[in-house]
C-alpha cells in the first residue's frame, strides 16, 4: 500500500504538474513555474527513496517501513498545510486554465471536488491503514 501512494506521489506530479496547466502555463510566472518544477521533481526523487526502502533488501526493516511511510506522508502533511494557510498567502485550489474540480452530485446537491484534495484524503486514509495493518 505505502509503494502505491509513494509511487503515486512520485509520478502524478511528472504527469500533471509538468504540463500546460502548471510548468508551461503561459499565464504562470517564470519563478512560479520554476517552483513547481523543483517540486514535481523533488516529490520523484523522495517517492523513490520511500520505495527503495520498502523494496531492497537489509538490516531493519520494520525502521525501514516507518522511515518510508514517514517519507510518504510528508507531501501529504505539507498539503494540509498549504491547504489551510491559504488565506495567508493568497493561494487557490485550482486556476481557471487548469485543472477544473470535478462536479460530483449526491441527490439533488452538485458539489465541486478538489481532485488534489480528494487524492490527498484517500491517500491519507491508505497510508494510515498500510501503517495500522504493519
């Protein structure tokens, strides 16, 4: 379960962030876009320690698991961080030439979802349990 959320956070930010919505946005400032390309690939190079951890063989390896899932709930951590300091700093959850919320209507009630913040949750909710089930 952790090597599904490490390897999620390590290559969704490659496919979505390195796009037209983000990186090669036009509207985006130059230092912006430099940001989340440091970002994307820091997110890469931690997921990818996180797995190798998991996955090569050696001394510890119930240290090694907790150092690994520490490792994937980081991003997640700094998520909720950003997410609630937005008034702080002037930070949306989406830009109008990016990537939309995804309506999503339960009964006669249409809601937008966030699709980074559901991810988040449920990759919260996975790693909590890969961690109890350990």
């Amino acid at each position: 379960m952790v090597t599904a959320l490490a390897a999620g956070q390590g290559l969704t930010p490659l496919l979505i962030d390195l796009s037209r919505t983000h990186a090669t946005n036009p509207i985006w400032p130059g230092h912006a876009r430099f940001h989340v390309v440091w970002q994307s690939f820091e997110l890469t190079l931690v997921n990818a320690l996180a797995i190798a951890l998991i996955w090569w063989p050696g001394l510890v390896p119930g240290v090694r698991f907790y150092l690994a899932a520490t490792l994937t709930a980081l991003p997640m951590a700094s998520f909720f961080i950003a997410l609630f300091a937005r008034k702080l700093y002037g930070g949306t959850m989406h830009d109008p030439n990016g990537v939309r919320p995804m309506p999503v209507r339960l009964g006669d009630k249409l809601f937008k979802v966030d699709m980074n913040a559901a991810l988040v949750i449920v990759g919260t909710i996975v790693l909590v349990a890969a961690i109890y089930i350990f």
